[in-house]
C-alpha cells in the first residue's frame, strides 16, 4: 500500500496515520458497541508503555525499512525476526517456554529467512537493518501486549496502544505535512491502513495471543511477510531469484509444521 501512495508520502506520515486512524476505527467501533474501555492510565505501566513503544517503532522502522530494502525482504526480515526475540523476551518477562515443535518450525523458518537475504533479486537494496529493528519492536509489542489482552478486550488495548503510537507521532504531521492525503486515492490507502491493517488486524492478532504462546504466534505470523513477498512479486513487479524463492518455501513449510502441530494438540 506503501508503494501505491501518491508522490509525496512518506514512511513516517503513513505509520503515524495508520496509528490514528487505527484508533479512530477502534474508538468508533467501541462506542458503536456502548463498551468503551476504562482510562487505560490506570493499566499496569510496565505493560502498556513498553507496548505502545514496541508498536510506535515498528511503525518507524517497517514502513522505512521495506522502502529501502523493498517489501519482500523488508517485510519476511521484519517478521522473520519476530519470532527468536519474542522466544527470548517472553521467556524473560513471562517465564513462557516455547514447545518442542517451536524449534525446528522456527529453524526452518530462519533457514528460509537467510536464503532469502542471500539472493541476488533487485529487491534487496542494502543491509536490512531497519526490519530488523522493525521485528524485535514487533516482538516488545507482541510480548508485552499479550497480559494486556488476557484481562481485557482485544480492541479496548489496540485502541489504547494505537492512540499512544498515534499521539507521540503527531509531530510528524508538523515537519512532513501529509498533503497527499488530499487525493482520493492517498486518503483511500490511509484509510485502508488504520482499519484493516492495524484496527481489525491487531484486533485479532491479540485476541490469538490469548490462547497461543508467544513464540509460537509469532512463528504463525511468519504466513504475513510470505503474503507480503507475493504482493511484492505479482502485483509490485518486485524480482526474486531461484534462492529468494527456495527460502520463500522454506519459510512456508515452518509456518505449516508448526500450524499442523498446534493442530494435532
């Protein structure tokens, strides 16, 4: 959606509208329900401000990293990563130890994670430095969020994290005005954005976390940057080679082992 904006956007307009309008989403649908949260202040702070930054720095670091580096590889190294820092930072914070299925699944993902890298595709522009900031981000957000979640309602915590992520981005707006906005189809991909993308999809995402390990959700999160890396190759017109496409499969077949495995439990 990025690379469909109009001429003028910018990575850290897009992650700061995707954050608001999120929350715009998010408050419209609470108050649609009449279940409005509780003043979120009174949330533990351990958990709710390590949280709102880990998703403010994805924002930063994702949008800005599959700019350079290009969607396919920015996005399966954003999400790729997820899954080994939010192992180790859940098994500090909660005491979460993944299962025994976790380690070749993610192994296999990893291995399809490097062959990716390795290639020789024009998708790669530089060192992926910023995605892989954007996943161990990822993995505070994931990690710290998950307790959030499991006292309450999935939307009441997005709606407050993405109004957190959104409030402390507002200063964007004021150095790189998002004039862009203003055809329709910049306002369409906004909107599209902060409802799909962070509203709705963050939304389910934590509502997942609270009958499924960490480690392990971000291991099935791997199934998103190989959608991603599609809508890079077939619609974007992005090039992978022989090896970016044999990591692409592997990175698939960890997701499966480990989908098929919680399936079998």
């Amino acid at each position: 959606m990025q690379a469909l904006a109009p001429e003028g956007s910018h990575p850290l307009t897009i992650g700061a509208l995707r954050m608001e309008l999120g929350a715009l989403a998010l408050w419209c649908w609470c108050a649609w329900r009449k279940c409005l949260p509780d003043n979120p202040l009174r949330w533990p702070a351990g958990r709710l401000i390590p949280a709102t930054l880990g998703l403010l720095g994805f924002q930063i670091c994702f949008f800005w990293g599959v700019l350079t580096n290009g969607v396919a590889v920015g996005t399966v190294t954003a999400i790729g990563v997820s899954p080994i820092a939010a192992a180790i930072l859940a098994r500090i914070v909660l005491g979460e130890k993944p299962d025994r299925l976790w380690y070749p699944a993610t192994l296999l993902a990893l291995c399809g994670l490097c062959m990716l890298n390795m290639g020789g595709g024009e998708t790669q522009a530089g060192p992926p430095l910023l995605p892989l900031l954007a996943g161990c981000c990822y993995a505070c957000y994931f990690v710290f969020a998950k307790p959030l979640g499991q006292s309450h309602a999935p939307e009441h915590v997005m709606l407050a994290l993405c109004a957190g992520s959104g409030a402390l981005l507002l200063p964007v707006h004021f150095f790189i005005p998002p004039a862009w906005l203003l055809e329709p189809r910049g306002m369409g991909i906004a909107v599209y954005l902060g409802v799909v993308t962070a509203a709705l999809a963050f939304s389910l995402t934590l509502a997942g976390l609270r009958r499924t390990p960490t480690a392990v959700a971000a291991t099935l999160a791997l199934i998103e940057p190989l959608g991603a890396a599609c809508w890079g190759v077939f619609f974007l017109g992005e090039q992978l080679d022989t090896l970016e496409g044999a990591g692409m499969l592997l990175l698939f077949a960890g997701v499966a082992l480990e989908s098929l495995g919680k399936k079998g439990e």
